[in-house]
C-alpha cells in the first residue's frame, strides 16, 4: 500500500514537472527572434562611393561591396542584411526611401547623413573653382544651416528609426577632416584646406549632439583617417578628380575598410 502511494506522487511530480516544462517551451516559443538584422542607411559614405566594385541592382545609389556596411556584414553574418544607403541622400531621402526594412528584428543599425543637406558638393566645387573669400562665404553658410535647419532634421530621420527599430543598436557615423595641414600641396591654399576641415567639424559636431540625444551612438572617423587625409601622401580620400567627379572627396576602397570599418566595429 506504502508503496503505490509512492508511485503515485512520483507519477504526479513527473507529470507536474512535464507540464511546467512544457509551458516554459510554450513561452520560450512565443518570444520574439532575436533582433539581430543589419540595415545600413544614408549617404554617398555608406553606400561605398569611391570604393568601386559596385552592386548592379543598386543603380545610381553605387551600393559597393567594399563599402564598410557590406564588409560589416559578410564578416560578421547578421541574420539579415538590407543596404539602402544611397548617393546623394539627404535627410528627406532616407526618410522617404530608405526605412522600409527597419522592424523589431533589427539589431543594427548604420547611418552617415548631413553632409548633402549641408551643401557639402556645392562646398568643394566653390572651394576648388573660386577665390579663398568665396570659398569660405560659401563654407560660413554651410555653417549656419548646420546650426539652425539640420538638427531638427536629424532629429526627424533619428526618431524614425527608433520608431521603426525598437530593439535596434543605432550608430551614427560622421565624416573625416579632408585634408592634411602644414604641408605643401598641389591645389588648394591652405587657408581653404583649413577652413574645409573646420567645417567637416562643425558638422560633426552637430551630427553627434543630436545622435546623443536619442541614445544613439556616434562613431567618430576622425582619428582612423588622421594620417590618411588629401595632401597626406597616403590618402585615403579621393581628391578632385576632374574625369569621375563624383568620386571627388570620397573615400577610397583603403578608407572604408581602414578608416570607417574599424569604428563600425567599435561602436556596433
């Protein structure tokens, strides 16, 4: 009698213990993926301008697969990888036509933007074409768009993403000082490289504040391209390059992996 007594409770812990299993396998179930999807978004820095070996299917966006988020992703192997940055992009673009892929199942996010809503190509081309007065007329009002027009624009594209990726690590990556000071260089007068690299500051600067305010984090590639800057010897920055000008000013195959891939690593 003792011992059928036994068996029983042991039959009833079994089955309590089997049916609390299950149910933890139930919730376990209904939990969602891991967010670790990668989506990189922005401008001509991130789609890989100036790296060649450009995707086909991406078109006039010149999506490279040697452009720091391709190589970030066959690296790395995140469950899912869209590339929507594109040339040219400006706030209103990424907005507009790049956020579709971004869910709860994205883990990472990259950006570089600002720099087209700066005005930064009309920047260059008045700075190589014109006078240092008119180059830096043309740069103090890039300046002054910076301080009033493009926070409030970042903030809409920052917003967005978080809305659209809840789960999302977000990095924010800014743009290299273009030009090495303090040394002879076939081009542009000092007084220009110094007022162009001030500017790329200026926006940095801008660019970082606001990401830190929506709990982003900004990824400075400032230092990997210092030694590496135009009129360096070691560029790894196109200069003005009069036969595929939209190369001009952008980095090469050497900058995306040495200069914006390492501070992708870092901060993702």
């Amino acid at each position: 009698m003792r011992r059928s007594r036994l068996v029983g409770l042991l039959s009833s812990l079994l089955l309590a213990a089997g049916a609390a299993l299950t149910g933890a396998a139930t919730a376990q179930a209904a939990q969602p993926a891991v967010a670790d999807g990668y989506v990189a978004l922005g401008d001509s820095y991130s789609s890989g301008v100036g790296a060649g070996s450009y995707i086909g299917s991406s078109g006039d966006c010149k999506r490279s697969t040697k452009a720091h988020p391709y190589l970030w992703a066959a690296a790395n192997s995140p469950s899912s990888f869209d590339f929507t940055a594109c040339s040219g992009a400006r706030t209103g673009d990424v907005l507009a036509g790049q956020l579709g892929p971004l869910s709860s199942a994205t883990g990472l996010v990259s950006v570089s933007v600002g720099g087209n809503d700066a005005g930064f190509a009309d920047v260059m081309m008045t700075c190589v074409l014109q006078s240092d007065s008119s180059c830096l007329s043309r740069i103090a009002t890039a300046k002054a768009y910076v301080d009033s027009t493009l926070p409030g624009n970042l903030d809409n594209v920052y917003s967005a993403i978080r809305d659209k990726a809840p789960n999302a690590h977000v990095v924010v990556l800014g743009y290299p000082r273009f030009y090495k000071l303090g040394t002879s260089c076939v081009g542009l007068s000092e007084s220009k490289r110094k007022a162009i690299n001030d500017a790329a500051d200026h926006l940095n600067t801008a660019i970082a504040k606001r990401a830190a305010g929506h709990g982003f984090t900004f990824g400075d590639v400032r230092p990997t391209f210092t030694g590496h800057e135009i009129c360096s010897g070691s560029s790894w920055l196109h200069s003005v390059n009069w036969l595929n000008i939209g190369d001009s000013y952008h980095p090469t195959a050497a900058g995306q992996s040495g200069g914006y891939l390492p501070v992708l690593n870092g901060a993702a």
